[in-house]
C-alpha cells in the first residue's frame, strides 16, 4: 500500500497559495537581512542608525487550523566609516512552524559596501551561511487511506545553508532622498527531503526562491518621510508574486502604511518609536501589521498578524 503523504496537507513547509516554501512577511522592510543578506537595515537608510536588533512574531492564516507560524531574532552591524570596502555583518535566528512540519535556521552574514563614502551610496555583495533543521511530528500526518499509520516520531534532518545576495543605493539629492534595490537567493541549495521510519515515509522537495526588493526615501522638512517599495519573488511552478507597499513616516513618533499582493492580499500596518521625536538617544520601534487573504481553497485562509521590535543606535 502506498504509504506516501497525501497532497491534501499542501501547507508543509510554509507553503503559500502560490508555492512559496520560505517563511513572508507583511513589514518586509523590517527583514531586509533575511531576504537579502546585501540589504542595508532600515534603520541606517530612514534614521542613520547603523547598528540593528530586531526580533518578529508572525500568526499566518489565522482562519487556517494548523496555519504558519514564524519566530525571527536578527541583528547587524554596519561601519559606515570606512572607504573602499566597508564591512557589515549580523545574523538571524529563524523559527517557522506549519501543522506537523517546521524549520529552524540559524545563519551569520557577512556583507561588503563598495564605496568612497558609503554615508550616500554602495554596491553590496553578501553572503549568508548556517544549518536549517527541518522538522517531521508523524503523529499528526493525515495520510490518503484512513488505515495507514506513518508513526509517531518525531524526525528531524539537518543540512547547510548559503543565501547570496546583491544590493545597491544611492542619494538622490542634497536633501538625501535614497533609492535601493537588490536580488537575492536566500536559499542556493535545493532539497529533497524524505522522512521514513518502519510504518511509512513522507517526502517534499524545497527549490530555490529568487527576490528582488526595490524602494525609495522620500524626507520631508519636518522630519517625516515616505517609502514605497516593492517585494518581488519568483519561484519554479508558480505564478509570479509582487507585494506593493507605502509607509509614511509621521512628523510625530509613529507610522502608518498600506499595501497589496497578487496573491489577492490586502497588507495594514502601523507603528510607534522612541528616538530624537521624543528625547530618545537611540531608536526603539514596534510595529504592528495586518493581512486580509481574498483567497479562498476549502477554508478561508484568514488573516494574518505580524508583530516587530526593534532596537537600532548609532555607532
């Protein structure tokens, strides 16, 4: 009797309605590390900040029994003060639980900014290396013939990891507008992955996931800016993903910003900080962000929160 996993249980490993394997966000800004391991950190290009602490929780499809569920702690340094090639390097810590299959990753980051003063523009090419474990529970697999048990432990495999990225920026003007952008392949190593024990085996492949992240600071003279950017991933066997996002930088201690996806996804967030707004020496943040899902397979997938801290200072 075939013992192999139904494709009912299509969710694992973080599938999303179009096949996206690796773990989304709805303040994507806030993860540029983990995207693209060339990005500069928000914190350097809207505050000039140039050391970052961060950590998200993200509750996908809450309408969805079993739906995603992603952890990430992350951190980066950069030394904006050298010429030629100035260093930056940091890390993540990635969590991502789906129904009865999850991944941990842990990574370190190095990156080189190829500029005479990277204070205004750069040429970025970075480097991202761990292990992931990815993670099995057969006891909560739910196989095609009622009668098929696949057993119940719990298995895990461990493999490296390498992520390769390319980013550049640049100002525009003297007020210090900024554009950027950049690819990335955040994950280089394909895997076939096949968990098996007496009673059975399950099986899933992980292909490569190619990004592009694209956006621009617009500053005010009341201390206030816009963004609009733009997340665009590709992945082998799926419709083409774009997310299309606009923040606004109050002139007083919060932000507010809007967005949509092809993927029929309406995105919502909002935020407060503490910094030189409020006689803060250094920049605290948390934000909030809020999907509505349009699209429906069986149940309705529901909505998703996301929620950020960060933590960012000047050398």
């Amino acid at each position: 009797m075939n013992r192999l996993l139904s494709l009912v249980f299509l969710l694992g490993f973080g599938f999303e309605l179009q096949a996206q394997q690796l773990s989304l966000f709805t303040q994507y800004r806030e993860n540029t590390t983990v995207i693209n391991p060339a990005a500069l950190e928000s914190d350097f290009l809207g505050f000039g900040q140039n050391i970052s602490l961060g950590a998200s929780y993200r509750m996908q499809w809450v309408g969805l029994e079993n739906g995603p569920r992603t952890q990430v702690i992350r951190g980066t340094y950069f030394n904006p003060d050298m010429r030629g090639v100035a260093l930056m390097a940091g890390g993540h810590i990635i969590n991502d639980q789906t129904g009865p299959t999850g991944f941990m990753g842990m990574y370190g980051r190095i990156a080189g900014v190829v500029s005479n003063d990277p204070e205004y523009s750069g040429f970025v090419a970075g480097l991202s290396f761990g292990m992931a474990q990815f993670r099995l529970k057969s006891s909560d697999i739910t196989l095609r013939d009622q009668d098929d048990v696949l057993g119940s432990n719990n298995q895990t495999k461990l493999y490296p990891d390498v992520g390769l990225g390319i980013y550049y920026y640049t100002t525009l003007n003297r007020s210090g507008d900024y554009v950027y952008g950049g690819l990335s392949i955040p994950q280089v190593f394909g895997l076939d992955l096949t968990f098996q024990d007496e009673n059975g085996e399950y099986a899933t492949r992980r292909v490569q996931h190619f990004y592009g992240l694209f956006g621009m600071y617009k500053f005010f003279d009341n201390d206030s800016f816009i963004e609009p950017s733009v997340w665009v991933k590709r992945v082998a066997g799926a419709p083409l993903s774009v997310d299309v996002n606009l923040r606004y930088q109050l002139p007083v201690p919060m932000w507010v910003g809007a967005g949509a996806s092809s993927g029929k996804a309406i995105h919502l967030e909002t935020g407060v900080l503490l910094s030189d707004y409020t006689g803060f020496s250094n920049t605290l943040r948390v934000g909030y962000g809020f999907d509505y899902s349009f699209n429906t397979f069986g149940p309705t997938a529901g909505t998703t929160h996301e929620i950020n801290l960060t933590f960012s200072l000047d050398r």
